[in-house]
C-alpha cells in the first residue's frame, strides 16, 4: 500500500502518538484496575492496589458455574446478530434509494427518519410489552429483535444515506448503459463499494442489541432469552451486597467478545483497501 | 487504480475520469422499473418506522391532552398538562441540566477525533489492537459501565477518591452520585467515557475511504498539515461526523439506563435530564399524560440542539449529490 512509502514528517508523528497515548490512558486505567479487581479473592476487593496480594480465580468459577453467565453471553451474541442481519436487510435498500434516487415524498421521508431519531425509547416500553404479549412475541428471540430496530434502523438509515449519497452519482448510470438493470446496478456496483461502511453499521447494530438494557430486561424472562446486560444489571444493583469480584468478571467476559470482533472485522475493512489501492 | 479514483471525485482537486457524455449531459426522469425498485427497497423501511415508531408517537401527542393514569379511565384535560409543567421550577431545572448533559456530544467527538485521526496513520504499529482497545467503554452494556464507576468513584473504599485525598486534591471524600454540585458533571463526564468509541467507529470508516493519492497530490502542492486537515480530511469526513454528532445529542438524550442507574435523577431533580423526568412520571407516579407531554418537549429540545447540525447535514448532501 501506498501509506507505507510516505515519509512521515515529525510534527504528525508526534499528534498522533501523543493524541494516542492520552486516549489510550483515558479507557486503560479503569479497565487495567477491573481487569484486575476480577483476579481479587473477595476480601481484597476494596483495598485500593493495583495487583492483588493473592491471586484468585474464586469469582471466575462462581460466574461459570453458579450463574451460568455463559448462557446470557451466549443470547446476546445471538440477539446481537440477529438485530444487526434484520436491520440491515431492511435499512440497507432503504437508505440506498433515500441517498441517490428521487421520489415523491422524499421531504417527507425525511422527517419521519429524523423524527424517529428523537424519540424517548423509554415510552415505548410499556406499550410494546403490552403489544408483544398479544402477537407472541414475548420473552422470544425475534421479539427482541424486532425491537432493537426502535434503536437500530433509524440511526443505519441516517449513516447510509449519508455515504450513499457521496457516491459518485455517474456510477449506476454507467452500469445502467452497460446493460445492468437498476436492481444490478445497486447489488454488483453500489453495495460492494458500500462495504466498509456495512460492515461498521453492522457492527454498531450488534452492539446495541449486545448492550440493550431497556428491552432485554422488560421483553424478556428467567426462563426465557435473558441477555447477559440484564444479568449484570442486577448483580449490580439487585443484592443487598454488590459482589464486585463477580461483577467485575461479568464485566470483562461481556466486554471482550465484542473486541475481538471488531478486531477481527478490521482485517475486512484492510482486505476492502487493499483491493482500493492497487 | 481507476477504482480508487473514481470513489470520490470533485474534491479537492477532481481527478474522476470524464463522465460518460450520455449518462451526464441528460438524467433521464425514472423509468418504471427502477420506480419499482424505489418503492420496493422504501416499503421495508416506511412499515418499521410508522409501525414500531410512528404510531406511538401519535398516540403519545393523544396522550399528552389527558388525564392518563396507569390504571382507569383517562380524561381529556386539554393543555393543563404544559400549564402545569411550565408552571413548576424543577422542569426549568430539569431543562439546564437536559443542556448541560448534552455537552456530552462535544467531548465524546472530541476523543473519537483524536483517536480515529491518530489511528488512521500508517506509522502507528499494532493498530488493530488499540482499534479494539478504543472500542472498549462502548463494547459492555452502559449499566454495566455505569456500576464500574460506582465501583471506582465509591466515596469511601473507591480507587477515584483514594489518589484524590492522598494527592490532597481533595480534603474530604466526595458523594459524587448524591453530591448537588458535582452528580450533574459526574454523569456527564460518565456518558462521554461510555459513548465516544460510537462515534471512533463511524469517524474511523469515514477516514479509511479518503484515498491516499488525495494526501499525497496536495503534499506536491505543498500544504502543510493543517491545510491538508482543512482541504482533504474534512471535506471528506464532514457528513459522516454531522451524522454521528446528530445521532449522539439525540440517543444521549433519549437513552435513560446509565443516568438514572447512577443518580436515579437525584439529588432532588438536579440530574433529572428530560428522559428521566420522563421516566419518572410513567413509571413512578404512572401520570402517562404527563409523561408524553414531557416526552414531546423531550423531542422539542432534542431537535433545536440538533437543527444547525441537520442544516449542514442537509447541505452536505446536496452538494454531494452536485458533483
């Protein structure tokens, strides 16, 4: 890639590295104390030290093997992805078609997305749970991906649209003159030029079902599909007692998958530049 | 090569093959088939916005002129619900402190920019991994953030507190959640911790598509770093960031868990931003008419915060769509 052969003068390295290292301080600390905090047998929990006097992995084996907090990542994984697959076969055409083609309406449209960007996701919860019971949706894995889209489709729209619509317009045209039909020219032009973004929206999408409380915790019960955010909740503010060893395992066990995905996912985004240059 | 070229053409200095005279010179007006696809690829869209939003929405604005008690018959009472809100001192508390957690927005774009532009450059080893580190606050439930800063900011055995008063920053322990002066600061500075990698992520993405040649031609021309910042960074990230500082004021807004996890909207209404006085009407007093009625100024607020940010959006857009 082209990057490499730039000479890097001395005023950018200096930026970036110290814009860096100040961000990488900011999220580090916390997360290097509870990282820590969650190898901590329970009665070392408040001493304020960075390594603990003897390592322990007590609260590891009660989060397994007592809460079964396995389970619950397991259901968020699943409910993240299926809100994240539904909603983009949903917002991607239509974002593609708000972002590039004119329709009647298109004002209108327009402030239906804006409008569903505002509002107060905290009403709805009443009125859904009430409406879920009656379709069957209640305490299922769809019915909580239907509702991640509350969140999810108003906000890929907005993204979409906005990358779409930087698309250089002679695109489909050119595809059209070649013989693509409309359909083909969105499928075999637009979306493979989309995918970086795709790929972010639809790692954004995950997150929210990943972290939902709101819906997790009202649409859903025991003995259904319980997310793990809903687990944690209430061994954070349920007990009499906040157990923070176990807490802070929760925490890291919910907060690494999510990582390695994006990680992971990086590779897709440097395979599609790759390709771009040269 | 031509590929790379051809992603964003027109700016700053337009390098795009010539247009294909036909397709340039005359946009032909739809055909049938593609305003069968138009139409096809909105409808998914239309039904889940009017269904899951839009409807609610309305009977919400319904709501608002009523008497509507969780329990029992509603009674239509008019506007003596907005009388009654304007009337009472703590909705003018509420609304400051609604201001002053949405100043959240700019420091959350504040952090996403320093990391998304240092981690866009080439020199930097191991990007990947501090890509995923960055990701972190945002990659656990905000509850689950929120009890992590109860832990570390606890008054009495909290990691916080402690260097505070061993480094004589402080005197005495601090009530953050319950304290009047800082529980409105703390669960601002909290929000921004959790939400700034949402908009790392869309920055990032925004910057990977600038193409390098564009750097490399306006190096040859001579510009300096910030011209180069000025000229070809920002032109070419500008929607994205509208969109995603749009996106966070409204969601910062909107979303309640974190804040009301911390503080439950104490002390007396000093953190009450909207969506928990929201909250609070619905589900403590189950006043619903009241509710919705704060639930619309909610959306009021939102959208004059996030007007000039729509305006420039909107006109990003079509100054894209001219080139």
């Amino acid at each position: 890639m082209a990057m490499h052969t730039r000479r890097a003068t001395l005023t950018p390295k200096v930026l970036s590295y110290s814009g860096l290292a100040v961000v990488l301080l900011i999220v580090l600390i916390p997360y290097g104390y509870i990282a820590l905090t969650a190898f901590k047998p329970a009665e070392e929990i408040f001493d304020v030290r960075w390594l603990p006097r003897v390592w322990s992995l007590d609260a590891w084996r009660y989060a397994i093997e007592f809460e079964q907090f396995h389970v619950y990542i397991y259901n968020s994984m699943i409910a993240g992805l299926g809100a994240a697959v539904l909603a983009l076969c949903v917002a991607v055409p239509g974002a593609y078609v708000f972002g590039r083609k004119q329709f009647r309406g298109k004002d209108v449209m327009f402030y239906i997305i804006v409008m569903a960007l505002l509002f107060p996701f905290v009403l709805l919860v009443v009125p859904f749970t009430i409406l879920w019971v009656k379709i069957g949706l209640y305490d299922t894995m769809p019915g909580l991906w239907l509702a991640y889209q509350v969140f999810i489709i108003p906000f890929a729209i907005w993204i979409l649209r906005a990358y779409f619509a930087e698309l250089p317009r002679f695109l489909e045209e050119c595809a059209m003159v070649y013989g693509c039909t409309a359909f083909k020219a969105f499928w075999r032009v637009m979306l493979p030029l989309a995918k970086p973004i795709i790929t972010s929206l639809m790692f954004l999408a995950f997150l929210v079902g990943w972290n939902d409380f709101l819906f997790s915790n009202m649409l859903t019960t025991g003995q259904g599909p319980r997310t793990a955010s809903v687990i944690i909740y209430v061994s954070a503010v349920g007990g009499e007692r906040v157990e923070w060893d176990v807490l802070m395992v929760m925490t890291l066990m919910a907060g690494i998958p999510p990582v390695l995905l994006y990680i992971l996912a990086q590779g897709q985004f440097l395979k599609t530049f790759a390709v771009r240059s040269y | 090569m031509a590929r790379q070229e051809a992603l964003h053409p027109g700016h700053p200095i337009d390098i795009s093959p010539a247009l294909p005279a036909a397709a340039a010179a005359s946009r032909p007006r739809p055909v049938a088939a593609e305003r069968w696809l138009i139409w096809l690829f909105l409808l998914p869209t239309v039904l889940f916005l009017v269904l899951l939003l839009w409807l609610p929405f309305l009977q919400g604005v319904w709501m608002s002129f009523h008497k509507w008690p969780f329990i029992g018959e509603p009674e239509w009472i008019g506007l003596q619900n907005y009388r009654d809100l304007f009337g009472a001192a703590y909705f003018w508390t509420t609304i400051r402190v609604t201001l002053l957690y949405s100043l959240s927005t700019a420091l959350q774009l504040a952090l996403a920019l320093a990391a998304a532009l240092a981690l866009n450059q080439s020199f930097i080893p191991l990007k990947s991994v501090w890509r995923g580190v960055m990701l972190m606050p945002y990659a656990m439930p905000p509850v689950v953030v929120g009890a992590i800063w109860m832990y570390l900011l606890d008054p009495d055995l909290g990691m916080v507190t402690h260097y505070l008063l061993s480094w004589g920053i402080i005197s005495k322990p601090i009530y953050w959640f319950s304290d009047p002066l800082w529980a409105k600061w703390i669960i601002m500075l909290v929000a921004s911790w959790t939400f700034w990698p949402f908009m790392f992520i869309i920055l990032l993405a925004a910057l990977q598509a600038i193409p390098e040649s564009y750097y490399e031609l306006a190096e040859v021309y001579g510009a300096n770093l910030w011209r180069r910042f000025r000229v070809v960074t920002l032109p070419h990230i500008r929607g994205a960031m509208l969109a995603a500082v749009i996106i966070r004021i409204a969601w910062n807004l909107a979303k309640i868990e974190q804040p009301f996890q911390l503080t439950g909207g104490g002390p007396g209404y000093e953190t009450s931003v909207l969506s928990i006085l929201t909250y609070r009407f619905a589900y403590l007093s189950g006043d619903f008419g009241m509710a919705f009625t704060v639930g619309l100024l909610l959306i009021l607020v939102t959208f004059v915060l996030i007007a000039p940010f729509l305006h420039g959006f909107q006109k990003q857009i079509k100054q894209a769509r001219r080139r």
